[in-house]
C-alpha cells in the first residue's frame, strides 16, 4: 500500500466530512421542508373546518335553547289548541240552541196555525 502525506490524509477526511455533514443538512432540510408543506396542509383543513363550524353555527341553536323554546312552543300550542276546543263547544252549543228554539218556533207556530 502506498503511503500517503498525512496533510493528505487528513485533507480528505475533512472534505469528505464536510461532504456527509451538507448531505446530512439538506436531508435536514428537505425533511423540514416536508414537514412544513404538511403542516400549512393540515392548518388548511383545520381552517377550513372552523370556517364551516362558524357558517353552521349561524344557522344552528345550542340543544338547551331549543328545547327550552319547544317548552314555550308546546304550551302555546296547547292554549290554541283549548281555545280552539272552547270554540268549537260554544259553536255547537249555539248550533244546538238555535236549533232547538227553531224547532219549538216551529211548533208554535203549528199549534197557531191549527196543524197539530
């Protein structure tokens, strides 16, 4: 084996240190790059997620004031609804009174004529 200075030597394993350390920092740096493309990427979603909450939000209630409102929607219903029933009954009512005393106009009005 030849021999070699050891200036030489020493020369080439700073230069071939030096190249494995620039490999090293651009696989480094590549990864970092990688990792920051993925990170905008997924900050993206994530945004575009809390945009979307945001616009259903707008259009939504919390479940304890629906409810809370249904209570208030129910009761009022069911006052329409009773008023409704007291209507019908005091329609009927009258129907059956104006048809009664009809009836007995009616025959009054026989009797009067002489038709019974």
């Amino acid at each position: 084996m030849p021999s070699v200075p050891l200036r030489e030597h020493l020369e080439a394993a700073a230069a071939a240190e030096k190249e494995r350390v620039n490999l090293l920092f651009s696989i480094a740096v590549a990864a970092a790059a990688f990792v920051w493309v993925e990170i905008m990427r997924r900050l993206g979603v994530l945004n575009h997620a809390h945009q979307e909450a945001i616009e259903v939000g707008k259009t939504t209630v919390r479940d304890d004031i629906y409810q809370q409102d249904k209570i208030v929607r129910d009761e009022k219903i069911d006052g329409i609804e009773q008023e409704q029933a007291r209507t019908r009954t005091a329609r009927v009512t009258t129907i059956a009174i104006v048809t009664g005393a009809s009836v007995v106009l009616g025959i009054i009005v026989l009797f009067a004529n002489g038709k019974f």
